[in-house]
C-alpha cells in the first residue's frame, strides 16, 4: 500500500509543477527569446579582428566586413589592438575567449562589469583572470571611444534588424522553449541569442548567473550565408536549429559538470587524454569542456530525434564519432531511459549519477 501511495504523491506533485508552468507555456518562442546583435560582442569581436584573429576573419558577410575596415582600418595600431596581440601572444586570449568575457560586461562604451570580477565564477573561462580583464577593459574603453565605435554601431542598425528578422523566420517556427522545459525538467530564466557579425562560423553558449539572482542563457551565433540583395546574412533550418539548440543546451550542462569535479575531473581527463588531438584540433583541451561537449551533444541529438527523424540523428552522430565522441550513440541511448524514467529522475540533475556510471564504465 505504502509503494502505491509514494507513486500517487510523485505523481500529484508532477501534475503540480505541470500547473505552475503552464503560464510560462503560454508565451510563444517570440516572446520568451530575445534576439539582438550585442554591442559589446560586437566590439570585442571587432578588436580581434583588427588583431587578425583567424576566427574574426573568416570574412562570411562580405558587405558587412567591408563597412568595418573602411571605418575602422586606420586604428589597426591602436594600443587596445596591440594588446589584444600580446594577449594572444601571452594568454592564448583568441577564439571563444573575447567571447566569454564579453557576455558579462554591459554596454560601451562604459563596458560596465555585470558581476564583480574580482572573484571569478567557477566556469569563467580559465585563460583570464580579474587582472588580465581590467587591462583588456581599459584598452577597450579607449578603443570604443576614439574609434566612435557607438556612431558606426547605430548607424548599422537597419543591418541589424534586417539580420534579426531573418533568423526569427526561421527559429520561431520551432518550439525550443518547451521542449527544453520537457527535456531538462525546468524553464530556463532568460533565452537570449547575440547575433555575432564578425564571428564567422563560430557559435558559443553560457549561462550567466547575475547578483539579483536572475539567470541568462545566451547563445552567440555566428553569421554566413549573405542574402545576395541586402548582404544580411540568413539562417538556414538544417544548419542553425541544431546549433541553436546546441549552444542553448550548455547553459543547463555547463554549470552541473563544473559544479562536481571530484565526480567529473577524473573522466573528463581520461576522455582528453586517449583523444587529445580529435580534442584540441577542435578547441577542446579541458576536462570539464569535454564533457560538456559531450552531453551537450547527446542532448542536441535528442532534440533532433524527436523533431527532425532518424536521417538527421545518424548523420550527426556520424559528425560527432568523426569528432572523437565515440561513445556518444551509447550516450543518446542512455538519455533515451532518462526520458522513459521521468518520475524517478525528474530533471537532468537527478540523473548526473547514472551518467557518470556511464562514463566509468568506458574504457577511454
């Protein structure tokens, strides 16, 4: 009787937690994403590409990246672009980096911090510390001023909105929110996509937890594929969705991974080590953004198996093997028994343990 009893409990409080978010699921996608182009990752990003950093010079807005030389070619000897150089030089600051600082810094050309710095998140990226930041903060203030950084930005703003239609025809189509909600077992707090002009085909996602205890989940994408009138750049479903959904499925794994390394340390180090070049050759050299990756995608998988079909599931497995992930099928398979098990593990967290049993039972 007792066994019969827990079930009808976990099953009214599950009815329950149903009830309470239904008027979170009454807002459709286009309400509950905020979609802008970031200023302050548009100046960061700027700087790195006056620096000549591969990943801000993939040149894949052509109208676009012409418009930023002309404007901004004579500075390419301003001290903010020689120390984004020796930063580069010194600290390995390039590629994702400029990046995950730029999330927590407000608007230019105040460049405002939104958290205090001086003691850095767990998941900061590792490569800056709070010195390296107040550096690269002053050189940057300078720069958005001298270069009349804000008067270029506003003047793009018919660009923008342009940019930002074309990836809401797109992405409001799709139901991300919900399935989130279904999958991870709790609403993000806040969804917001940058559109990065100068970040080529990189895309990136972090969760910013701020000091009135709100929470961002921001998914940096990168622009391509240039509308041959206007040189808007498009995004195309079987291209961006998946990435989309990649990058926002970091902001529910990337804090839970970190959060345990004397769980995770261990496995991650060992995944790095028997394929440490897969690894690095894709920008991956720690233990904790390993398993991410790793999660992140056999959650993106699960998304797609549910809304696009098995085609589109084998080929990004085939992507993900070719990548180093090669236990990532058994991987889908076991968060296909997380889903089937949604009373006994009632959110991903819940279900950290049977992952890590997984993963020990691989033999990297």
């Amino acid at each position: 009787m007792k066994k019969y009893l827990t079930f009808f409990i976990i099953f009214l409080a599950t009815l329950i937690i149903g009830c309470d978010n239904k008027q979170n699921s009454t807002l459709s996608d286009e309400q509950k994403i905020e979609i802008s182009v970031n200023p302050t990752v548009e100046l960061f990003s700027l700087i790195h590409h006056l620096a000549g950093d591969k990943q801000y010079n993939e040149n894949l807005i052509p109208d676009y990246i012409k418009k930023v030389d002309r404007h901004f070619d004579l500075l390419k000897n301003h001290p903010a672009i020689n120390f984004a150089k020796e930063c580069n030089t010194l600290f390995h600051i390039n590629g994702d980096a400029p990046m995950a600082l730029a999330v927590y810094i407000g608007p230019p050309p105040q460049l405002e911090p939104k958290i205090n710095l001086s003691t850095l998140p767990n998941d900061f990226d590792p490569r800056w510390d709070s010195t390296l930041i107040s550096n690269y903060l002053k050189h940057a203030r300078d720069f958005a001023v001298e270069s009349e950084f804000l008067k270029f930005y506003m003047n793009q703003n018919e660009f923008y909105s342009k940019s930002i239609e074309n990836l809401k025809k797109m992405l409001f189509k799709e139901n991300i929110i919900e399935w989130s909600f279904k999958f991870f077992g709790y609403y993000p707090d806040n969804f917001k996509i940058n559109i990065a002009l100068l970040n080529g085909s990189c895309n990136y996602g972090y969760k910013i937890e701020l000091p009135d205890g709100n929470v961002e989940s921001v998914c940096l994408l990168g622009a391509r594929n240039p509308k041959w009138i206007t040189g808007t750049p498009t995004y195309n479903k079987k291209r961006f969705l998946p990435v989309i959904i990649h990058e926002f499925c970091h902001s529910y794994i990337n804090p839970l991974i970190i959060s345990k390394p004397e769980e995770f340390k261990t496995i991650g180090d060992a995944i790095l080590k028997s394929h440490f070049e897969a690894m690095r050759k894709n920008g991956y050299d720690v233990w904790n953004v390993v398993l991410n990756e790793y999660l992140v995608r056999a959650c993106t998988i699960k998304f797609l198996k549910e809304n696009e079909g098995i085609e589109v599931v084998e080929r990004n497995i085939k992507i993900d093997k070719r990548n180093g992930f090669i236990e990532i099928e058994g991987l889908v398979q076991l968060l296909d028994e997380y889903e089937n098990k949604r009373i006994e593990y009632h959110n991903i967290d819940s279900f950290l343990p049977e992952i890590k049993r997984y993963f020990t039972s691989k033999k990297f």
